[in-house]
C-alpha cells in the first residue's frame, strides 16, 4: 500500500515531473529511510531522480541519486566521501558568497533562497530576483531557485538564470496536484524554448 508521498510522487510523475527531492523535518531517521525507499523503488522504475534531504547516509542506503544539504549539515566533502562520486551533492545558499563556497567546496548544483517570501520554513528574508541574477552569473553550476515559488512566479526565476525551481506548498498544497505539475512544467517547457529560439 502507498503511502502519501508515494501518491504524490505517482501523481507528479503523471504530471511531467522527473526531478523530486524528499524533505522531512519532523519523522524519525528510521521512517525517512523507510519512505525513501519506498519512493526509491517508484521514481527509478519511472527513470527519475530522486534527492534525499540532509541524510547523505539514507540517500546512499536507498540508492537515490544525490543528497541535498543545508549551511548548517555536513560539509560538502565529507558528504562525498559517504553518497560518493557518482552521485549529485546540492546545498542549500542565501547570497552570493555562499553560493560560490558551495561550487568551490564541489557542490554539483545550489539552491538559492529564500527568492520569494515563504512560510514553508524559516531561511531568512526574501533575497529577490536581483539577488538571484547575480549568483546564477558568479557560479557554472546549475542553480535552483527556493522559496514562495508559484507557477505565476515561476518564469521570473527562470528568466534570471536559474536551472529550475523548487515548490513544496504550490504542489502538495494544491487541490489539484497533478494540475499544479502540470503548470510549472508548461511554465519550464516555455522557457526553454525561449532560451532555444535565441
């Protein structure tokens, strides 16, 4: 029997998503192991990837493709010694200089944010697009916008040069989740054939 972030990820995979990060703040190490594994199992069949919030050691226990981190989680390095080289590292940054720490530290792509304002959880004040602008031009590697993303919204990250954005309240609070998937990836989709048609 699926559990409820099964049954969200099954109806996100219907929806066009391939890229699903798996955050929880609140249940035990032994139940994130056991959810992500469960998940594991559904996003490979799908060929998709799966990133394991902060648990570098579940995210390796259960074959995800990468772990993401926070400023305060184990470094960089340290977490590549335990997921290994094969698999993405992410962190979580809040300005310019963390941002490119994180590159020069080996992070294989970063998060940025709070872009928007948020109440998912407690990053500090809202960085704004500008902020943005000027880390996606001071770091090669892929950067992910976080915080107060929405599909109305979506576009203005994208257009200061990030790689793509990260939404847990404008998906899984959505009446309808697979609609709400559906907008991001029509909102992802037309700005890449912008980028293409340039």
């Amino acid at each position: 029997m699926r559990g409820p972030a099964e049954q969200a990820a099954v109806l996100a995979l219907e929806a066009g998503c391939r890229l699903f990060q798996y955050r929880d703040k609140i249940n035990s190490r032994r139940t994130i192991y056991d959810t992500t594994m469960r998940l594991s199992g559904v996003l490979r069949r799908a060929g998709a990837v799966l990133i394991v919030n902060d648990h570098a050691d579940i995210a390796r226990a259960v074959d995800a493709d990468g772990v993401h981190l926070g400023q305060d989680d184990l470094p960089v390095a340290d977490a590549r010694k335990i997921i290994g080289a094969d698999r993405l590292i992410g962190l979580s940054t809040h300005d310019r200089e963390q941002a490119v720490a994180a590159e020069a530290g080996g992070a294989d792509y970063i998060g940025f944010g709070p872009l928007f304002p948020t109440g998912t959880k407690d990053a500090g004040p809202a960085r704004g697009t500008a902020d943005l602008a000027a880390v996606t031009a001071s770091v090669t590697v892929p950067v992910i916008a976080i915080g107060g993303i929405t599909a109305a919204n979506a576009a203005r990250a994208l257009s200061e040069g990030a790689a793509g954005v990260a939404v847990i309240s404008a998906v899984l609070g959505a009446a309808d989740l697979g609609q709400a998937v559906r907008q991001f990836v029509s909102v992802m989709q037309s700005k890449s054939k912008e980028k293409r048609d340039l």
